[in-house]
C-alpha cells in the first residue's frame, strides 16, 4: 500500500471512542486498512499494545503489531481543558491530511455541549473541518455537506442540526442547488458514480401536492431542481419522502438530497442501524466518522459495537484510493 495511513481522532475519552478505537485496530490490523490514532495514549491505559509514534510515517509498519498513537501534546484532562485537547486533536489530524502525512481523517464521537461550554464556536466537525481546510485547493465546488451512507443507500443534507420550526425558512433554492453539485461531484470523484441520479425530497407530505399541502414544492425546489438540471445535473423534481426509501426506489437513484436531520437521518438508521457512516462532502481532504454519539451511558462498560467506526475507517480508505488514482 503506497498511501499513508489515516488519522483517526479519539474524540471525547470519557465516552466509548477508546473502545471502540482498540476494536477496529483488533478488527483491522491483519488486512488493514492501516491508521494511527491522533489523541491522548493515556485515554487508552492498558487496553491494547501501543506504539507511540514520533511521525506519522511510522505508522504502516507498526499497525500490525500495535496501535499506533501521535499525541500532539494535549492531555485529555477534563472540563475546558479537556475539551481544548479534543479540539486540537481534530486540528492536528486535519494539519496531517493537508500536509500528505495521512491518506484522510477519521473522527471518533465527541461531545458537542462539552465543546460548546468551553467556547467552541462551530455547530460540529463539519463545519470546523471546512474552516481549517478553507484555504486549501479543492478541485471541485466546496462544500462542506454532509452525506450519510447505509449499505445501498446515500443522503445528502442541505440543513443539519436546524430546529425543525426554522427548517421551511433555511431550505432555499441557493442551499438545495449547493448540496446538490457538491454531491453530484463528490459522487463522480470519491464514490466512482459515472453518471450520477439524485433524487430531491419533498418538504412537505405528498411534496406539497400542487400547492394543497405548502409550497415550498413549487416556490422554491421545483425551480432549484430545473436549475440544476439546465446546468446538467441529474436530478428529480420534489418527490414525497414516504416512497423515497423502500428496496426498489433506492433503485433508482446514487443519492437523495434531504432537506433536514430526521428526513435523512430515519432511513439511514432503519436501514443500517450498526453501520451508518457519515462523510464530510466537499473538502480537500477526506473525511468520515461513524454515525452515532458518545453514548456516555455504556462507556466502560465493554458492550461499545465498533461497526460504524469500521465501516467509516473502509469508506475513508475507499475514497483516499480513488483519490489517488485520478
């Protein structure tokens, strides 16, 4: 293998990211792919042999044999401080992938109210992660969007974590046509999609039904869609959300574009509850994470699945090797 390992992130030590780091090493380190862990080698005791890295070259060759650890100098610790480490792990490891010295970052779970109480300024990783690489080259439209992945299915959003009470006034045409040519490009460059098909959700039920039902159908996605296809992006007009999801739909798309968190979020987690991914769209570095929380609840409890972490560190690799070869 010629690419560099990637960089994973602990993220918040005192939830299941250690645990569920030491299983996907356990899981990978025959076959790979290879990574090294970007965080505190304290947060992991005696769970599993380490090698504490002084560069991130070393780390193909040790993965076999150890867990590979860069510690940037930031101790775990607790309250601000700890969250200021957790911080500056993701900036390390976004510093790494710029620099060439990773193949992509991967990021555990962290606790976004913890960040917040100790001044973070950014909603979650995908939007840190668009600021640290804004002056970075990008050969492409950059985002940053947020894709989910479940077996057979692809979701795009165009708003995230937005009240679903301000969700009609931040769907606008500008944010649907963004998130779809970041997505159609990303699906052509990072998923080998030739020929992209997106399918646009309906905000409304029935998608508005002509106007008897809302219309933002009409005023805003029906016109978002036709401009995406003038600009020659494969895309539906608003579909209802109800029918977008089953075996045969799923057929006849490479990726829906959602409007907000639960629209997407539901079908990803029904569908692959264990092994949902979540992608950063649109930066110049690759970027995946699994798609749960903390879950502080079983932390330490040994009981932590690592699926969705394994399957964001395979996807990640994926996407870095396509990368490389155009």
């Amino acid at each position: 293998m010629t690419r560099r390992p990637l960089a994973l992130t602990l993220g918040d030590p005192a939830g299941i990211g250690p645990e569920i780091v030491v299983k996907a090493w356990r899981a990978l380190r025959d076959e790979g792919p290879a990574f090294f862990l970007v965080g505190d080698p304290e947060a992991l005791a005696s769970e599993c042999p380490l090698a504490r890295l002084d560069s991130a070259v070393e780390a193909a060759s040790v993965f076999p044999d150890a867990l590979p650890v860069l510690d940037p100098g930031a101790a775990a610790g607790g309250g601000d401080a700890g969250a200021a480490a957790v911080v500056r792990w993701i900036a390390a490891a976004v510093d790494l992938a710029l620099a060439g010295e990773a193949s992509g970052v991967v990021t555990a779970p962290v606790a976004k109210a913890r960040l917040y109480a100790a001044g973070f300024r950014f909603p979650g990783h995908t939007e840190y992660l668009a600021e640290l690489t804004a002056d970075a080259p990008l050969d492409g439209p950059r985002g940053p969007v947020m894709m989910l992945t479940a077996r057979d299915l692809r979701v795009a959003l165009v708003t995230i974590h937005t009240p679903l009470a301000e969700v009609p006034a931040a769907v606008t045409a500008e944010r649907v046509t963004h998130t779809a040519e970041v997505t159609w490009d990303a699906l052509r460059r990072d998923f080998g999609v030739e020929a992209p098909r997106l399918a646009l959700a309906g905000l409304n039920p029935h998608a508005g039904e002509d106007g008897a039902i809302g219309r933002e159908e009409i005023d805003v996605l029906r016109p978002a869609a036709a401009a995406l296809r003038a600009r020659g992006v494969d895309i539906s007009d608003p579909r209802p959300a109800d029918t977008l999801f089953h075996d045969e739909a799923r057929r006849a798309y490479d990726a829906v574009i959602c409007l907000y968190h639960d629209q997407a979020l539901i079908p990803v987690k029904t569908l692959d509850f264990w092994g949902g991914v979540n992608v950063t769209l649109g930066l110049p570095i690759v970027r995946t994470s699994p798609d749960h929380g903390t879950g502080f609840d079983i932390a330490g409890r040994g009981i932590a699945r690592p699926d969705s972490l394994i399957a964001a560190i395979r996807l990640a690799d994926r996407i870095a090797e396509r990368r490389a070869a155009a």
